[in-house]
C-alpha cells in the first residue's frame, strides 16, 4: 500500500508527450497498441491514452489490421505530442499524414538492390525520386 | 421480377402499405410470445379478476405489437470503388495489405473511415463485406460474427428449409448481416421462394417477416398460393388487404382498373381479380366455392 503510492506518482525531469507503439502479445506473437505517453515511461508502461492498435501479423483474409482513433489523435497532436518515427511510417501509409520520406527512400534502395542483383554490371538506376 | 421505382409506385414505407400488411400479419399472441430457448425459470402463476385479466392482455398487445415491427426491405447496395491515391513506387515493400478503422465513438458506422493499402501502393476504400468485418472486429454486435456462418450458404439452406425452420433463419439472418447487404437479399429471397413453393405461409403469420414476404410475392405477381391459404383459413379480409395491396402496385393491370370503376367489396372483387391476374384460377374458383358452402352451412345450421 505505502509503496504502491510512491510508484504511481512518478515525476520526471523534463519528456514530452509521444505517440507511439507499445508492444504486447507473446513470445513470437507481437500486438502493437498505438498510445499517447511521456517519451520517458517504459514503452510498456503506464501511458496517458490508447489511441489504436496494429496486429503486424496477417489474419485469414491476408491483411493486417490496424485501428486509430483518429479524433483522440487530431487532439493530442494539438496539444503538441510528437510521433515515433514507425507511428509517422504507419501513419503515413494511411493517408491521415503525407507519406514518409523514408518509406519512399525505403521503397527505392530495395527495387536498386533487387535491380543490382538482377544486373550486376553497368547498372544506371532510374533518376533520383523526390522526397517530400 | 420488376424493380420497385420510388417516383409512381408506393415504397415498403408508406403508410398505406404498412397498415395493410400490418393487418394481414395477423395478431395470435400465443404465437408471438411462445416459450423461446432460455435458462429454466420456475413458471409464475398471478391471480387475477377479469378486468386485471384484460389490462394484462392489452399490455401484451402493445408489447406484440413491437415485436411485429417489419425489418426494413432496401435495394441491393452499390459496391464501393474508390481510390484515395496511388503511389506506385511503394510496390514491392510489403507483402500483405493494411486495413485502416477510423475507430472514433461518436461517428455512425455508415459513415466511417476504413480504408486498405494495398502492397501495390494503392490506397482505396474498403469493399462492403471488408467493412462490415472490421466494424464488428471494433465494435461487436451481438449475435453477429466476423465471419458470415456457413448455414447461408445455398446448399445448406435448403436443410434448414427441410426443417421448417424459416423463422430461425430470418432472425438470425437479421442479426448477421445490414438490410442491404446482397447476402441478406439473397437468403431473405430463397426463404420466400420456399415457402411459396411448399405453402408454408403460416409459418411466417403473426411474425415480423410476414409483411416482407408478401411484398416480395406482390412485386412478382406470385400471389396465388397465399390467396388459397388465406381463403382456406377463412380470412376475408386478409384476401381484400392483399388484392388492395395488388392494386396500389400494379394500378395498370385490368381488375384495379375494374375495381375503380365499380367500387367492388369482398367477394365480388375476390372473384375479378381471380378472372384477370391469377394463375391458378381453377384452384381459387374450388376454395371460393367451399368456403361459401362453409358460409351456407354454418348459417343454415
């Protein structure tokens, strides 16, 4: 009971407000909840709120599904939180945001890696993609 | 079968034809309020006068009456085909698609956001049958599953036709699927052409599917069978409901016209609609002619 108190009210030296994954689920079996928290909580500790959740394994149908809570999100991206970069990345593949440049720059090493393996020499890769 | 237009032709919804299909639904309380499968409870005897008796029995009028209110009969809906953006470049990265909820409370499922990413970098909405999965992923209703029972199936409906459990299957089709939805068109019309077929009308009598049902013979112009059943039950005025019902959808056809101009009652129009719409006019003209020797007799008698 003492310490139980002591626990729960945790102070901290600066930190802001993040959005970002906490992963759950067991051994071999990831379950990812999108959360608002302080950036420094344990990233499977308390958090401030669930705004969704991704199951990165693909069910019957083939698809992986994620669910966000798109008002909740709009309102603490107004107070000001900031995104991990995997939650801009998801985000991002989901239209609520532009895409993420990484996960275009991403998309252009692999296809020059697949083509460097396919065609070894004189490899002239196609002109530079424009990042946002 | 003819389309139900809304501009000349009255819809599903109108007053009118929501009172006549109401009074051929028929009201038998033992019916409506049958033991359904529960946990066991000791059954509660009440003493009461008469007067107690009928107050009682008017309040379980009213709650029939609710448990009579027809579920909604809509055309097929359009299948969704949107693309939000295309980004080709992403082909390749992933192997599977995403599927996106827009997961906020106050919003109405029709209207909600769920969108799929595609591995090809398409982002479009999502199909009909996907939506309805994801919103009872999120938001389980209960007596619904994620994945449709494989009892709606064509080859295992016919089992349960065998049965005769027509009802069963109505409510649990209500419960699965939206009014729209092909599936429960498609289940709703199976049921309808089987009872048709073996004349099984009163299965679905004093229940809410009953007024769907004759919807659906009137816009096909099957209503021959249910003619003869009701005629054998003795419900005349059941018989004037339908052909009036007949009437407001078909006002073309010669025995509306007949009746306008001769402003027929009971058994008189009974008889012009026999001679100009049915099929089977032998077998009307036999059950006609044996109720009114009942009518005879009993009068006689």
């Amino acid at each position: 009971a003492l310490f139980a108190g002591n626990r729960l009210l945790k102070g901290y030296r600066g930190g802001h407000v993040v959005i970002r994954f906490a992963m759950g689920g067991c051994t071999n079996r990831p379950f990812f909840r999108i959360v608002a928290a302080h950036s420094r909580r344990a990233r499977d500790g308390k958090y401030l709120e669930q705004l969704g959740c991704l199951d990165p394994l693909p069910n019957a149908h083939g698809e992986r599904v994620a669910g966000l809570n798109l008002e909740r999100l709009r309102h603490w991206l107004g107070c000001g939180a900031q995104l991990s970069r995997p939650a801009e990345k998801l985000l991002g593949l989901a239209g609520f945001l532009p895409l993420h440049p990484m996960t275009v720059t991403g998309a252009e090493r692999r296809r020059r890696r697949a083509q460097e393996t396919v065609v070894p020499a004189a490899d002239v890769s196609p002109g530079p993609g424009d990042a946002f | 079968p003819p389309a139900e237009g809304k501009a000349a032709k009255p819809s599903f919804t109108d007053e009118a034809v929501q009172n006549l299909l109401y009074r051929m639904t028929g009201l038998n309380l033992q019916k409506v309020f049958r033991p359904v499968k529960r946990a066991l409870k000791p059954p509660k005897y009440k003493l009461m006068t008469e007067a107690q008796l009928e107050e009682a029995t008017k309040k379980a009028i009213e709650e029939a009456k609710v448990k009579l209110i027809m579920p909604p009969v809509l055309n097929e809906r359009e299948p969704i085909d949107d693309v939000l953006a295309e980004d080709k470049f992403l082909e390749g990265t992933e192997t599977t698609k995403y599927v996106f909820t827009d997961l906020t409370y106050s919003v109405p499922h029709r209207e909600r956001f769920i969108v799929v990413r595609e591995p090809n970098g398409v982002l479009r909405k999502a199909t009909w049958e996907e939506r309805d999965r994801m919103i009872q992923i999120f938001f389980p209703k209960e007596g619904r599953r994620v994945i449709p029972p494989v009892i709606f199936k064509d080859e295992h409906l016919v089992t349960v036709f065998q049965q005769d459990r027509h009802e069963d299957i109505l409510n649990m089709c209500i419960a699965q699927f939206e009014p729209d939805s092909p599936d429960y068109i498609r289940v709703h019309h199976r049921t309808y052409d089987d009872i048709e077929k073996h004349a099984k009308y009163d299965l679905l009598r004093s229940t809410r599917h009953f007024g769907g049902m004759v919807w659906y013979l009137v816009n096909r112009k099957k209503t021959d069978g249910l003619l003869i059943d009701m005629i054998q039950r003795d419900l005349l005025d059941d018989t004037t409901s339908l052909i009036t019902l007949y009437h407001m959808l078909h006002p073309e056809c010669q025995s509306a016209k007949e009746t306008k101009e001769g402003k027929l009652q009971g058994v008189d129009l009974i008889k012009v609609f026999v001679k100009t719409e049915s099929q089977k006019e032998g077998y009307i003209q036999l059950a006609l002619q044996a109720y009114e020797e009942a009518m005879a007799t009993s009068t006689a008698s």
